[in-house]
C-alpha cells in the first residue's frame, strides 16, 4: 500500500532560513561589490564534472572582503533548488548554511549539525572534498546537493 | 455436519479471488512496478529524463493564468504571462512579472521587479542580477538610453555599469514603456509552444500516472478500486490459506 502514497506527500512551500543579503552581511561584514567569475570552457567542463551539469548561469556572482569569499549558490535537491551560502577562507570552507530550502522533503541538510560538517573542508587534487558529511536517510539528493555545492564553492575560489 | 457452509464459502471466496484478481492484474502490476521505479527514480534517473510527448504533456495543461503581453526587442519578443517568461516561444529561467527587456552590446537583458537576467547571443543565462547586486529592488523600468543601461527603481533612475554590478544615480526621470499584447496568431502560436514543447520529468509523470492522476477522474477512481481490490485479494486469499480438510 505504501506504493500508492509514493507521490502523495504534503508541500509546506519555501522556507527561507536567512537572507542572503543578511548571510553576507553577517559572514562579511557589509555588502562589498559584486564580483564575477565568467566561466571558460575549460572551466565550464570543470563546473560539469562536480555537478554533472553546467551552472544554472555563466557567470557566478561572488563576494569577498578580509580574505573571505561568500558564494551564494543554487542546486537541484529532487526538483526545486536549494540556495546555499558557502564562506570559504585559505582555500578551506569556514560556514555552509542553507538560506532557501524549498524541497519537500530533506529539509534535515539544513540542520547546523549537518552543515558544519563542512567546516574546514578543502578541494582534494581529484576534485572531490577532503571529508564527505555523513548521509541522512530520506534526504539523500539534498546531501549530495549540499556536497556539491560546496565542491562547486571550493573550485571556483580556486578561480579567482 | 458443518462441512458443507464451510466447502460453500470455500467456493465462494475462490471464485472471487480469481475473477477480482483477473479484473485487478494490469493496475495492481502497474502500481507494483511504478511504484518500484519511484522507489529507484535516481537510480533510473527519472528525474533527468525529460517526456515531451504532446499527448501527456497536453493533460498537464501548464498555460499560465492571465493575459500574456510582450515587449519586442528587434525581431525577439519577450513575453510575460502568468509568473512565467518567453523568449520568442521558448521558456527561460527567469521568473516574476515582466517590467522591461533591451538588448545591449550583444546581450539581452530581461528585467523582473526582483530580478535582471543577462542572456548571451546564445539566449543562455549568462548572469543573474538581485538586490545583492542591484541598487534596490523592485525593478520598475529597464531601457537603454544612449548606449547605456537605465534602470527605475524606487521612482529613482540608476544608470547601470557596464559589467552590471554598480549603478549611479541620475536625476533624468525614466518613463516606463508599455508592453504591447499579443495578436490572436502569437498566442496561439506560443499556447501551442507550451503544451506540446515543454517537458515534464518523467518521475513526475510516473507518479501521476502511478496515483492515477495523470488520467483525470477516471484513473484515481480506477486506482482506488485497485488498492480495494488489492485489501480484498489478501483478505481472502488469507481465507483460503488454510489446508482444506479431507
């Protein structure tokens, strides 16, 4: 019978954690000018090995201030994106905090006990992050979004 | 003596198992292995596979409500209907009311109260502009005066840098220029664009089809009788579990 429940479940909407004007504000100080990578084919073909598509757009936005870099980006869970802000300094992630979480389910990768797992993580030479976060049952997509995003956050810091 | 009742509802639970199991074999079987695939949907990779079938994609119906109204930047037309954007009939990622499109130095920008986006020669989404980049938000204007980018925001008029992400005020007052409607024929033509064009991932499909939604009425009530059937079929199958005495 489970089987007929399959699509079934309840929608509550968006639920917005924090602005990411306030992540920016909060991780950096102030809102400093926008910068922008403007991605290469070398580095859009990069781009598609960690997420296993492009970007949803060719440049993405960053912004720095004290050494300090905020990535403000955005991944497919199941089927609804989730926007996450990444702060990363000397190469290494500082905070991952998910700001717009707007899957049904899953909603667990926004618990601080699950996102500071990434605290400290860098890009190993094979591209993939130095410690994987542990995965929670039932949101498995979301956890592999929030580990590529954070993958994607590292590269493109590399970029600057 | 109380051999023959329990021989009779022997019987009778037999034949209905049979005959309620041969009505009940193809959607129990369909709900068994959709239900299977849903469970497996990345795996499968369901969710990446598009279906563009006109036939299914005309029971999902995605027009948007409203009136759709456009604006023509050369021979493009930008259009706005509903929540949902087009470039000339083709779906673009970019959501929200329709305030203001120009084409600027090869690139094509398309201006929401919360956001620009600046697509490419290519119409890819090359970047993305907010409130984190913008000097407010809601967009109320969007046009290209002397080679430059004018923005209205707040009634106030910005005039935007050339890689978008600093604007300086002017004090040159920007009047908003009107979309215009779409013909008769140009609506058609994108209604039919968006019912046969867009595709719809195949796991929602499957699981439309799964809970019989993708069928109307008909397939939730056939479902339903399923799942009846289904309660029925163990019921007495149970009943009938038990070695006949000789």
């Amino acid at each position: 019978m489970s089987l007929l429940l399959a699509g079934g479940s309840a929608f509550a909407g968006p639920k917005v954690h924090q602005k990411p004007s306030d992540f920016i504000k909060s991780s950096l100080g102030a809102i400093p000018t926008t910068h922008a990578i403007t991605l290469t084919a070398t580095q859009q073909r990069q781009v598609r090995a960690i997420l296993g598509k492009n970007y949803k757009t060719k440049a993405i936005r960053y912004w720095a201030r004290n050494g300090k870099s905020v990535f403000i980006l955005e991944e497919i869970g199941k089927t609804e994106a989730i926007t996450t802000g990444v702060v990363v300094k000397n190469r290494k992630i500082e905070t991952v905090k998910v700001l717009v979480y707007r899957e049904s389910h899953g909603w667990e990768v926004a618990r601080s006990a699950f996102t500071n797992q990434f605290q400290g993580t860098s890009l190993k030479s094979n591209g993939q992050i130095s410690r994987s976060p542990r995965n929670i049952a039932g949101a498995t997509l979301s956890v592999r979004a929030l580990t590529k995003l954070a993958r994607l956050a590292l590269f493109l810091d590399s970029q600057k | 003596m109380s051999h023959q009742p329990t021989k009779l509802r022997r019987h009778i639970a037999r034949k209905w198992h049979r005959w309620l199991g041969l009505v009940a074999a193809v959607p129990i079987l369909w709900l068994a292995i959709s239900g299977i695939m849903l469970n497996h949907a990345q795996r499968l990779g369901l969710n990446d596979r598009m279906v563009t079938s006109g036939w299914i994609l005309q029971h999902y119906n995605q027009l948007p409500e409203g009136e759709p109204y456009a604006f023509e930047v050369g021979d493009r037309l930008i259009t706005g209907w509903g929540n949902e954007l087009f470039l000339d009939e083709e779906s673009i990622p970019l959501e929200g009311e329709l305030v203001g499109a120009v084409a600027h130095k090869g690139r094509l920008l398309i201006a929401t109260p919360d956001k620009i986006g600046v697509f490419d020669g290519a119409d890819e989404l090359l970047l993305e502009l907010d409130n984190l980049s913008l000097p407010g938000t809601p967009v109320q204007a969007l046009e290209a005066v002397d080679d430059k980018l004018h923005l209205k925001i707040a009634d106030q008029t910005f005039v935007l840098s050339e890689d978008f992400f600093s604007a300086d005020q002017v004090s040159a007052e920007l009047v908003a220029i009107e979309p215009r409607e779409l013909s008769p024929e140009e609506k058609d033509s994108l209604t039919e664009a968006i019912r046969t064009r867009r595709g719809m991932p195949l796991w929602r499909v499957i699981t439309d089809a799964h809970s019989g939604r993708l069928f109307g009425w008909p397939g939730w009530v056939v479902t339903d009788l399923s799942a009846v059937f289904l309660i029925i079929l163990t019921l007495l199958g149970l009943r009938l579990f038990p070695k006949r005495k000789s």
